[in-house]
C-alpha cells in the first residue's frame, strides 16, 4: 500500500468523527462492552494502543463489534505492525515514523497515521505521499497555535494531534482548517472501565460526538 494510499485510508478513519478515543486496555473483558459504549456514543474510530499485555487481544474483540474501526496506536517496530493487522487492526497510528516502520505498513498493507512534529518532520512525510499526521504530543509541542501556523506553509497536510487533550481544549484544535479530528484518553476514564460503567462512557463518548469541526 502506497503512502498516498494509506493516507486517504486515514482520511476516512479521521472524517468518522471529531475524536478518535485512544484506549489503554488493562482488562480483555472490557474491550467489547468499550467499543460497543464509545460507538454508541457516536464514536466509531477506535485506537487501542499496544501498551498492555492484552492489546492485541483487545483489537480481535473489538473489531468484532458493528460499527467500529478499529486501529493499533503506539506502533513502534514492523513487529508491531505484522502484529496489529493480524489481529485485524483497519489502520495504525505511530507516534514518529521511522524508515523501518513506514516500509513494514507499505508491506503489511496497513494504512498510518505517522507522527510529526517538526516542520522537517512533516516535509520529510509529505515528500514520501504522507499527508494526514498525527501530531503528537500535542500540547507539549506547541499545540492548536503551532499547527494553525504550520498550516500557513504546508495547507496540504491534515493532522489528528493527541496528547494533552480533553473536552476543554479540543474545541481549540478541531476549529482550525488543518484538524481532521483529535486523539484523546479522556471519553474512556480508568476508573469509568474499573467499575464498568459503560454509559458514562457512551455519555462522554456523546458530547465528544458532538463537537463541532472546521475541516
Ligand atoms: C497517547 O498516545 O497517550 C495519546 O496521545 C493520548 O494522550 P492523552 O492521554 O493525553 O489523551
């Protein structure tokens, strides 16, 4: 899969909705009844990031659920990438990129978002057909203001910032041209899963849903 291609694959993903929920899954008999409650919130992208024991697992159950899609965040190695879409993952999410990284995505045919975060970062992407990042992270980084101006330059790439982002500020981002939509923990609060109140969760889920976005 091409970069070009797997960029508007990503494009897709992002235009589903103004967040994509990023997931931390400590508990396997959470991953069903979490993608069920975030997709009936109206939050259909999913991002389960490969951070536990139980992620991969996680993906399988998660993309059995109707209505959601399903990717692997925090890909750092091409193990990591065969891993993911043999779990059935429908697209990646890398904080950097990394030669080694791109060439396995190309290879497994799974379509990424490749983090950025420097305006040589960005060009170096773009120049191999990358146009919709991830911009991570986000806040530390110089946040909705930083990707305002790098849009002033480079208009042709779209990002999904995560990192440091919640129902106060992401207002802030999806209000620029440039956000397709953001990544964010906070619709799917650990203590929320620990208690398995799955409608506070399709609530938060709801009111990010609603969110209103420039792009
Ligand atoms: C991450 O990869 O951890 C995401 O950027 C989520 O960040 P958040 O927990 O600050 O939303």
């Amino acid at each position: 899969m091409t970069p070009a291609e797997q960029s508007a694959a990503a494009l897709s993903v992002c235009r589903l909705a103004p967040v994509v929920p990023v997931l931390v899954i400590e508990d396997l008999a959470h991953a069903a009844p979490l993608a069920q409650a975030l997709v009936a919130g109206g939050l259909p992208a999913l991002e389960v990031t490969l951070r536990t024991p139980c992620a991969l697992d996680a993906i399988r159950a998660m993309a059995a659920v109707p209505g959601g899609v399903v990717g692997a965040g925090t890909l750092l190695t091409p193990a990591d990438v065969k891993a993911a879409k043999a779990a059935g993952a429908t697209f990646g999410v890398s904080p950097g990129a990394t030669e080694r990284l791109l060439d396995a995505c190309a290879e497994h045919d799974l379509p990424l978002l490749p983090g950025a975060v420097t305006a040589s970062e960005i060009m170096a992407l773009l120049e191999k057909g990358y146009n919709v990042l991830k911009f991570f992270p986000a806040e530390q980084s110089g946040g909705a203001a930083f990707l305002k101006s790098i849009g002033s330059p480079i208009p042709q790439v779209k990002f999904c910032p995560t990192g440091g982002i919640g129902i106060r500020n992401a207002g802030d981002y999806l209000s620029q041209k440039n956000i397709l939509c953001v990544g964010g923990s906070w619709v799917a609060p650990k203590d929320a899963m620990a208690r398995g109140d799955w409608a506070a969760i399709t609530a938060l889920a709801a009111e990010a849903a609603k969110l209103p976005r420039a792009a």
